[in-house]
C-alpha cells in the first residue's frame, strides 16, 4: 500500500489552514523536516504519528492514507452486494443495504446517492399486497422511504458536488416529492432541470464521428423507446377514452415494431407486455372478451420471452446492430410472467375469467412463472 502522508500533510495544513512552522512548533523540530516530509523526501519518525494526529484531529490511519483506503474497500463491498440485490430485484433489502452504509460513511456523496437511488426504488417496487392491512402497510411504508428520500435528496441537490450526481439526486427528489403528494414542489425542482436539447446525450450526437457515433446513437434511440414506453404509461392518467387509450398503445407498439424489424427486441419484450396488457385491461372495461384473450395472449408471448431472454446476444435490425441484449436489474423481484399472472388477477377481467382461452395463458404464464428472478 503506497504511503501518502505527503499530499495527507498537505491538504490537512490547506483545511487548518496553518503553515508548516506551526506544525514544527507543536511538535518541536525543525520547519526544515516538515518541509521535507510534504515533498515526499522523508516520513515522520513512528512516534511523531499520534501527535501530527492530534494536530489536525484526525487519525493515524487516515494520516497515512490507510483509513482512505479501507473506507474505498468496504464501499466496494457495499457495491458488489447492491448489485447482487439488483439483479435479484430486491429494491427492499438493497434499500436497507444503503442504509447501513449512509450511517457508517454519511458524508460520502456517492454513499447517499446510492441510498437515495435505493430508496426512490424501494418506493416503486412492486409490493403485493392481499387485503386493506398489508395494502396500508405498503403505503406506509412507501411513505417512509419517500420522507427520507426528499431529506437525502434535498441535501444531495444543494450541496457542491459534480453535476451529474446533482441532477440525478434532483430527479430522484421529484419522484420522492410526487409519492408525497407535494406535486408543486416536485414541477419546481424538475422545471431546474437541463432541457432534453442540452442533454449530454443530444451534445455527443453533434461531435461523435464513425463508429462512436454510431453506437451512440442507436444506445441513445434505444432510450428514447423506453421513455416512449413510460409517456403512453403516464398517458393512462390523462383524460382519454377507451379507444384513444387503445389506439395510443397500438402506436407505441408500432414504433417498437418499426424500429426492430427483425424481431430482435431483447428487453423491449418488456415493454411490449406492458403495452399489450394497457390494451387488454382496456378491452376488459369495454367487455370485449375475443379482445381481451387476443391481447393477453400476446402480452404472454413477451413476458415469457423476457424471463427466458439471455444477455448478450447481439441485436440485428439496422437501428440497433451494435448493441447486445440486456436486462439490466429490477426494482421487483418478480419475473414478468409472474407479474403478468398476478394483473391477470384483477377483477376487471372477471367477465371471461372462465374463458377456456383465459386459462390456457395462465397456464403459459405459470410454466415459467417466478416469485423470485434467481430462481430461474
């Protein structure tokens, strides 16, 4: 491990702000040695630690560089089990995991981002609730979460702190504040946002050459189908009917469609559930049971070909030649047929709930159905 009392006396002298001669008075040498240890010419003899510690109200440890170092270590650690967490969509425990983590190292900013990105998911994963009990305890818990989320947050947004990481805690507080029901606050801090047209993404478009561009763009256009997805989603609360609800849906899907004309549309198969399911609950409010049965069959097709999607395999269609499937990690631990065949539950559909056709997909569904995605 490379000693770095050298730049440690340095950055402490600049916070103290004291000079060299104040540190050799207190320890009674010369400037002379201090000087030299601040260049990296020499160390302080062993016994001198606890003293130069005791100047600047630090450690031993951090002095030389070692408590930086096991800090950066048990980070890591806290790291590779969130990851571990995310692939099994265990938004609760990795929630929890962070919070561990604020406590021991609470003004490490990218500590409390990671809690407040665990927390903000948390929030939005999908808890199954059976009765009014478990659903006011799922609410309340929500609550919890979004309550520290807007404190991290706030904090996170108003501290100087790299830009990236400001406006990502910023996002976040949005959603925090919106859970909270403080919509005013939520517009406010999203309206101090950078516009789409400033983005990084849209900038890169206008400097990248070649191949850098090319993968940039289809990495940048892939995002924009998932946003895509999530704007037909929020549409749902607007005021649209039926068949506006339908035909809106049925766009998306055609855009999707448009874009991967050869199939190949990896973690989009996700999305393509979600659409068709919008379609088939839809279609349930209007009675329409052949609609219904159509559109559940298809949202079917691409939950199950979701949970059994491998990553990595290469995408074909033009738009997308250079990119390879992935998943990426969930804020839920179910896989996508499980989740499909629990909307399924909704009383909406009680009306062709004995349809011989109805059954046949749950049937589909529950073969590759999971409560947890390491299971399969």
């Amino acid at each position: 491990m490379d000693i770095t009392i050298c730049d440690n006396l340095k950055e402490l002298r600049k916070k103290k702000n004291n000079t060299q001669e104040d540190l050799a008075d207190f320890l009674t040498i010369s400037i002379a040695a201090v000087s030299k240890w601040e260049r990296g010419e020499s160390y302080p003899d062993i016994e001198l630690l606890p003293r130069i510690a005791v100047f600047y109200d630090t450690t031993v440890d951090d002095l030389l560089g070692v408590g930086e170092a096991r800090k950066k270590e048990k980070i890591r650690e806290y790291g590779n089990q969130s990851r571990e967490f995310s692939k099994s969509g265990d938004s609760v425990a990795c929630a929890e995991l962070w919070r561990n983590a604020a406590k021991e190292f609470p003004n490490d900013n990218y500590v409390m981002w990671q809690f407040l990105q665990a927390l903000t998911n948390a929030t939005n994963a999908v808890f199954v609730a059976d009765g009014k009990e478990a659903y006011e305890a799922k609410e309340a818990k929500k609550n919890e979460y979004s309550k520290e989320a807007v404190e991290i947050g706030e904090k996170l947004s108003a501290k100087a702190i790299d830009q990236t990481t400001m406006y990502q805690a910023m996002y976040r507080l949005c959603m925090a504040y919106k859970e909270l029901g403080e919509v005013d606050k939520a517009v406010n801090t999203a309206n101090k946002l950078p516009e789409m047209w400033l983005s990084k993404e849209d900038s890169l478009l206008r400097v990248l050459e070649g191949e850098e561009l090319k993968a940039h763009s289809q990495r940048f256009l892939l995002s924009l189908i998932i946003s895509i997805n999530n704007m037909v989603n929020d549409l749902r609360r607007c005021d649209y009917d039926n068949e506006q609800t339908i035909r809106i849906s049925e766009k998306a899907i055609q855009l999707i469609k448009l874009f991967f004309e050869d199939g190949d549309y990896g973690a989009q198969h996700g999305i393509l559930r979600s659409l068709y399911w919008i379609i088939a609950q839809t279609c349930a409010k209007m009675n329409d049971a052949d609609a219904v049965i159509e559109n559940l069959s298809v949202a079917a097709e691409h939950a199950i070909a979701y949970d059994l999607l491998e990553d990595g395999v290469p995408h074909t269609s033009l738009l997308f030649n250079t990119l390879k499937t992935q998943r990426g990690g969930k804020t839920y631990m179910n896989n996508e047929s499980q989740i499909l065949l629990k909307l399924m539950e909704n009383k909406d559909f009680d009306f062709c709930r004995d349809d011989e056709r109805f059954a046949e997909i749950k049937n589909r569904l529950m073969s590759v159905a999971c409560e947890d995605i390491n299971a399969r």
